[in-house]
C-alpha cells in the first residue's frame, strides 16, 4: 500500500520512523512518502520536507511565518493528491495537520491520527473537527482517552511509543562507550530543545549555569539540523561540549540534565536521569498562552503523573539563580532517590513496550478490513 507521512518535529520523527518499521512487518511492500526527518528516511521514507523547515514555535512566531507555513500547506495537499495514498498518516503538529485531515476527507483518503492532538491543553473545539475527519485516532497518553470520552469520541491508547524507543536503544549491541563522565566529576546533561527560537533563549542562560559547577562536566545534546558552527557561536569562551546523535548514549552517563519541555523530558525520565525543566518563550507568546492554555504543567512527566515529580522553571522563574539552586538539589543523593521513585510510578502508568507494533496492527487491520 502507498502511505502519506506527516510529523512537523523531531519527536514526531522518532515515533513516525519506529511506526514505519511495525508497518514493515505488517506490509513488506509499503511505499511511504512523507514529511519529517532523518529517522523517517532512514526507515524508507521519500522525504518531501524535513521538519527543520517546519518548526514554528509560539503564538508570534506563526504569525510572522504564516506565509511559509501557508505555501507549505498548499504544495502538502498538491503533492498528496498527485502521490494518490492508500491512506494518510498524521503524527502530531495539529495546526497543519489538521487543515491536511479536512482536506483528505473531502478527497476520501483515510486518515489516522497518531499521537492525537493535545486538545485537553487547549482549544478543546477541535474534537469535533477530529470526529469529523479522522478515521481513527491513538492517543499515547493514558489520560487522553477519559477526556475524549466526555466528548463520545473514539480513540484508542495502546501505550507511549517512547517505551519502545528506549527498550529499542537499550537492546542495541553497543560496540563502545562514550566516557565522556569522568572519575568524580558529575555529567550533567543539557538539552536546549531542538528549534532555533528555543536554543537562543535557552543556551545562555545554560552556559551561566556552567560556570557555577566547576566540579562537574556539562554536555550538549546536539541537534544535526542546526549544525556545529550554530552551538559554538554560542560556546567559544566555555568548556561545554556538544555531541550529536547521541542523546540516549549521553543519558546512559548523566547524573542530572536541564531539559526544554517536550518529549525530552519523558526521555530523560524513562533513563532514570534526575531533571529540572526549563521552558522560556517571547512576552508575547506567553501571554497569550496563559490565556489560552489550561493545564497544571507543561512537562509530560508531571502531566501523566498529575503532580509534580520534576521542577519546572517557566518564563519569568527561569534564573540562572533558580536553575542553579535546582540543579543542586537534584544532584544530592536523597532528593535523587525520591525522583527515581516517582519515575518507576511513572512507568507503570504508562504500561509497557510494544505501542508501535500495536498501533500498526490496528491501522493495518483497520485499512485492510474497510
């Protein structure tokens, strides 16, 4: 069958490519053309736009980039109906993707909803566009499908594909190690985010941090589409390494991590790395998401818990005195052992490994069968 892939960020990416390698077993002659990133193509995809040239973050940045955004959609739904798919598949990024579902249905091609919508954190409307458009819907949150519920929406939750991700990394054979932790000195791991709007904001402040830890080493995990050159503009006068492609290697060794908000923050808890969440955006997007967004944390962690397991410093609390302070926390032995006790709760909420391989069986049982 001829699949169409759309994932507009680098989380998308990784559940997009490891749902395509459960697609394989199910159809060993699927053709896949798609939009998203290396792990997609790695896993057969004809890439057609990399994420790198979608991602808008903020309420001010899309204004300011509604024209891209826009010609983007128009060549996405061209270059959809002259491809002719057996069927659409879209990982997350709602505010296009959701324009592409109405236009699929109007044309009659299937579409499934993978990682749905995060309509419980705002504009809760846009159910009934899912109701209207998506053929069928898999939510990887468990709290996600009592809240669809309210709204007599079908969706399915067949467990967090980050699960999967790990078990998968962890079962890798590693051929060798990093050592980038050193004997005595703590690894603290920086993940800035993965957009240039984050990294700008984020980095500074992460370097000034740096500085108030001389006894510990402090690494970068490094995003490949914004290049070397881009992370040591920033680093000429400190000791902070960056690495790439290797987040999952570098949380093996840290002791503690910095996390922008996102899927990271998931990741660096399924490793059993104690974080602080850091999140900062313009004045003004922030303010209009205060007034819009109605949901008690931003990390996933604290969101799937409910409570808060993990620090979150968000625009005005995110010092470098706060950030200090927390990270010192989380490096002490007793209030690291009181977060890995709250990530092992963690991970029995979210079920166990094997989401993709059950999210493809369902779209591929459901297309076939219709």
């Amino acid at each position: 069958m001829k699949y169409y892939l759309i994932s507009g960020e680098a989380s998308g990416d990784l559940h997009a490519s490891n749902l395509m390698r459960a697609l394989k077993q199910e159809d060993s002659e699927m053709e896949v053309r798609a939009w998203g990133g290396d792990l997609m193509e790695a896993q057969g995809a004809t890439l057609v736009k990399h994420y790198k040239e979608l991602a808008f973050m903020g309420f001010l940045e899309v204004v300011m980039n509604l024209r891209i955004i826009l010609n983007n959609l128009a060549f996405c739904k061209k270059d959809v109906l002259e491809f002719q798919p057996d069927l659409l598949i879209l990982v997350d990024y709602p505010g296009f993707n959701m324009r592409v579902a109405k236009f699929a249905k109007q044309h009659n091609i299937p579409v499934y909803y993978y990682v749905s919508p995060q309509v419980w954190a705002w504009k809760k409307n846009r159910v009934y566009d899912i109701k209207k458009y998506v053929t069928k819907l898999y939510a990887i949150l468990p709290f996600e499908k009592k809240f669809y519920k309210q709204f007599d929406c079908e969706v399915e939750y067949l467990g967090h594909p980050l699960l999967d991700a790990v078990f998968n990394y962890k079962n890798e054979l590693k051929v060798e190690a990093n050592h980038w932790k050193q004997e005595g000195r703590p690894l603290i791991a920086l993940l800035p985010g993965s957009r240039e709007q984050e990294l700008n904001k984020m980095l500074l402040k992460m370097i000034e941090v740096e500085k108030q830890f001389p006894n510990c080493d402090f690494v970068i995990a490094g995003v490949d589409a914004l290049g070397k050159d881009f992370y040591h503009s920033f680093l000429k006068h400190s000791n902070i390494r960056v690495v790439f492609n290797k987040t999952y290697e570098l949380f093996d060794e840290a002791d503690a991590a910095l996390v922008s908000s996102g899927t990271a923050t998931l990741e660096t808890a399924l490793f059993n790395v104690p974080q602080v969440v850091c999140y900062q955006t313009s004045w003004f997007s922030f303010k209009i998401a205060q007034l819009l967004v109605a949901i008690k944390y931003i990390s996933l962690v604290n969101l799937i818990s409910d409570k808060e397991v993990v620090k979150e410093l968000i625009q005005d609390d995110l010092t470098i005195a706060n950030m200090v302070a927390e990270l010192k926390k989380i490096l002490s032995p007793a209030h690291k052992t009181h977060m890995l006790n709250q990530y092992t709760e963690l991970r029995t909420l979210l079920g166990g490994e094997g989401a993709s391989e059950r999210v493809a069986k369902s779209i591929y049982n459901h297309i076939s069968n219709s």
